[in-house]
C-alpha cells in the first residue's frame, strides 16, 4: 500500500480494495486451506470421527476373512480413504482462485457418508470441515486479501 494517495488516484486505490474484498482471488490461500482439509480427512479415518469430531458408529460385525482385520469402520480395502485424501483414480481434487473441490466418486462414498436405511449402514460422515479447519480457511484468505490490498 503507497504511503500517500494523491486525490487522482483514489478511486482506483478504492476500486482495488472494493476488487480485492469482493471478488477473492486467492489460489494459494485455497491451495493451503485444500491441504489442511485433506489432513484432516485422513485423520478422521485413523481415529474414526466426522470432521465435527464426533465418532463414527462401530462396525456391527468383523469382517470377513480376507479383509482388513482393523475395527475401524471404512477402511476395508483403502480405496474410499485413498480417493478422498491423496490418491486413487476415484480422487477429485482443484484449486482455483475462489475455492476448492475435493471429493471421491466412489460409488459407495454417498452410502456411507448418509447412511442407508434400507441398507441398514449407519451415517459416517468422512467429508466436511470442522470448525477449527474452518477458520483456518477464513485467517489464510483473510491474510492473501490484506496482501493484495498492501501491494497496491
């Protein structure tokens, strides 16, 4: 931000700021805040909880032979856990400058994140963000915007 505005360049300084604060553009606050949301979704499948921290339902039986012997609900083969964090040809990922997607296309993804009644499989949800994450999100775009407005 210059030190002194002349009377001439205030309304583009104005603008700029207007600019800045309505229309984000910020990539590399997305691409962080994309990190730390998919941190904490692997997190969530190691110790079984929502992103709101709230725990998963347990698994009604064992599973069979020849499956993951581990308790913890949706982690059977990986392929649900991998597509969502960091891998997998299910795995959806872009950064753009006003947000991010992240998700799976998992066939059964929607089933376990809702639950399924007639199925008989209780909610756990896997995808969302919690507050903490949240926040995190608003302080690194709130941090870019202050930088675009400081260089103008």
């Amino acid at each position: 931000m210059p030190e002194t505005i002349t009377e001439a360049q205030l309304g583009d300084f104005l603008q700029g700021i207007a600019d800045a604060v309505t229309k984000p553009d910020v990539p590399d606050a997305m691409q962080a805040a994309l990190g730390v949301t998919k941190g904490d979704l692997a997190a969530g499948f190691q110790t079984s909880t929502a992103p709101d921290g709230s725990p998963w339902a347990p698994l009604k039986t064992q599973r069979p032979p020849g499956h993951n012997p581990d308790p913890k609900p949706l982690i059977d083969t990986g392929r649900l856990q991998d597509s969502v964090g960091y891998q997998g040809s299910d795995h959806i990922e872009g950064v753009s400058g006003e947000g991010f997607t992240l998700g799976t296309s998992v066939y059964y993804a929607g089933v376990h994140q809702e639950g399924s009644q007639k199925k008989n499989i209780p909610a756990r949800k896997f995808m969302g963000f919690s507050e903490e994450t949240l926040d995190t999100t608003a302080d690194l775009t709130a941090d870019s915007i202050v930088n675009q407005i400081n260089k103008l």
